[in-house]
C-alpha cells in the first residue's frame, strides 16, 4: 500500500473532492470520490448533530478516515493503512 498519514489526508478532503484509491476488507480494491469539504455535503439533520454529540464521547479510531463519498451520497470509511493513492479531483 502507499505510505499514507491519516492527518494530510484529511486535510485533502476537507480542501476538495479527491479520489482515493483503496484496498476494501474484503481485498476488492475501490477508487472513491469522497470529501469533507462543506460545500459538497448536504447539510446536518438535527438527529445527525445527536448522533455526533453522542459519538463524540468516543475516542476516534486513528486507523479510519470517515468521509462524504460524492457519487453515492452517502458517509463511507476506509483504513489508513489500505490507502494506494489519493488525488484531487478537478471540475467539483
């Protein structure tokens, strides 16, 4: 795998949209467009803020990026350490 630190990736996403190419748990590899900036998410419900407040609670898992996967529409993951390559993606 590339040799990939949680934090500059993070910092990626939440400048842009960037593909992330990845290992799955399952050894299928996915290439993903995912983000954490504001302006590609929908906004926060009132039972999402909750569920973060409550999540909050709990100490981060430094092993997992969580981020907003554009083409689905929806929150996905993916392990650090499984990272092969990450890229920003232009025309978002």
């Amino acid at each position: 795998m590339g040799n990939y630190e949680r934090q500059p990736i993070l910092n990626d996403l939440r400048q842009a949209v960037c593909e992330v190419t990845f290992m799955k748990v399952n050894g299928e590899r996915r290439i993903m467009r995912c983000t954490l900036d504001p302006r590609y998410m929908p906004p926060v419900t009132k039972q999402q803020m909750d569920h973060i407040a409550e999540e909050h609670n709990k100490p981060e898992n430094q092993e997992v990026v969580v981020c907003w996967d554009v083409q689905k529409g929806g929150w996905r993951s993916f392990r650090v350490d499984s990272v092969e390559y990450v890229q920003e993606v232009d025309g978002y």
